[in-house]
C-alpha cells in the first residue's frame, strides 16, 4: 500500500529504527505544504527544533525564514521543508552514516509524495547525501544541477551562517538564483 502523507507521519513518528530514539524528545518529521514544488533538506534536527517537533526554529530557522520571505517563499505558503535524519544527534554532532541509512526511506518517501521540481540542501552533510559524496559547499552552492527531471542546488546551513556571517552574501545570492530558477520554469 503506497503511503499518504498521514499515514507515512503516523509511522515515522513511531520510529525506532536507529539509536536516535532512544534520546530524540520528539521525531522532526517535516513542515510545509505538501503540494509544494521548492524542498529544502538539512541535516538533522538541533536542540530548538527536537523540543518542538519542527525542522529550523531555532535562531537558524528564524534566519533561513528571513531570506526565504527575501524571495517569496515561506514554510506556510509555498515550500516543504524536512532533515535528512528525523532525530537529533545528541549534542548536535553529525549524523552518523547508518543513522543517515536508516532514516532516508523516510525522507525517500516525503521527495516521492512531494514530487519538487526542485530540491535545496542546507549544508555540507544534506548536499553530500543528496548531491554527490564530494560535494563541497564553498565552491558548488549555487550550482543547480539536473537528476532525473529535478534541480539540485547546495547552499550554507544556516547554523553555519550565524558562526560565520562572512557567508551571508553568498547565501544572499543563491537564494535569488532560486528565485530566478523558479520564474524560469513558472513554478
Ligand atoms: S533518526 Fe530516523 S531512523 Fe533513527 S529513530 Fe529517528 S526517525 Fe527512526
């Protein structure tokens, strides 16, 4: 039986299937709408967002809102937005490799009942997972690139940002690509 978006939330929530669990307070299933054509993916949910249940709420997720309102875009109107592991690392450290494993089919499932047109990754470890292993941020963000009719882009992590400002213009300036992107194909 294919999944709805309920019943693919009900499950995950549910989920134990890595070590997460077992210091998660909440499983960050994802936000947004659900017919959206725009999906950012980051890593994995920080200390703000496991309290909360949503994905960059934090002072990360109150600076990604402010250049997603920069071009139009916002979790409530017109993108979805969800990690690549659904529980946070404690500490906040990477995500380890069979944690990634293990928690993809959920995101696999969210990217096929979405269908985006196009997907950004917030950050080395999302842009590594999706993009190509040797993805590297400072020299690719930016960068659209074609995978089986969907556009790929890598851009900072907000995190990232608010330790090292110096990378807001860059930042700044891959979101209007995204804009312009999304003009260009009438999304
Ligand atoms: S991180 Fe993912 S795979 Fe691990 S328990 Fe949480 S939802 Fe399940």
């Amino acid at each position: 039986m294919p999944y709805t978006w309920e019943t693919l939330k009900t499950e995950c929530l549910a989920c134990r299937n890595c070590e997460l669990c077992e210091t998660r307070h909440n499983v960050v299933f994802g936000v947004g709408k659900t017919d959206a054509k725009v999906m950012f993916i980051g890593e994995g949910p920080g200390e703000n967002e496991d309290l909360q249940g949503e994905p960059f709420v934090g002072r990360g997720g109150q600076l990604l809102d402010k250049y997603l309102a920069h071009i139009d875009l916002s979790r409530d109107e017109n993108i979805y937005i969800a990690n690549i592991v659904k529980c946070r690392p404690p500490k906040n450290r990477d995500p380890r490799e069979e944690e990634q494993a293990a928690c993809t089919p959920w995101l696999r499932e969210q990217v096929k009942l979405l269908r985006p047109k196009i997907i950004v990754c917030l950050g080395r470890i999302a842009a590594q997972y999706i993009i190509r292993p040797d993805f590297r941020v400072t020299k690719e963000h930016g960068v659209f690139y074609e995978r089986n009719g969907t556009l790929l882009m890598g851009t900072y992590h907000p995190a990232a940002l608010l330790r090292n400002p110096a990378q807001k213009p860059d930042t700044l300036s891959d979101f209007c690509a995204l804009r312009e992107k999304i003009t260009e194909l009438g999304l």
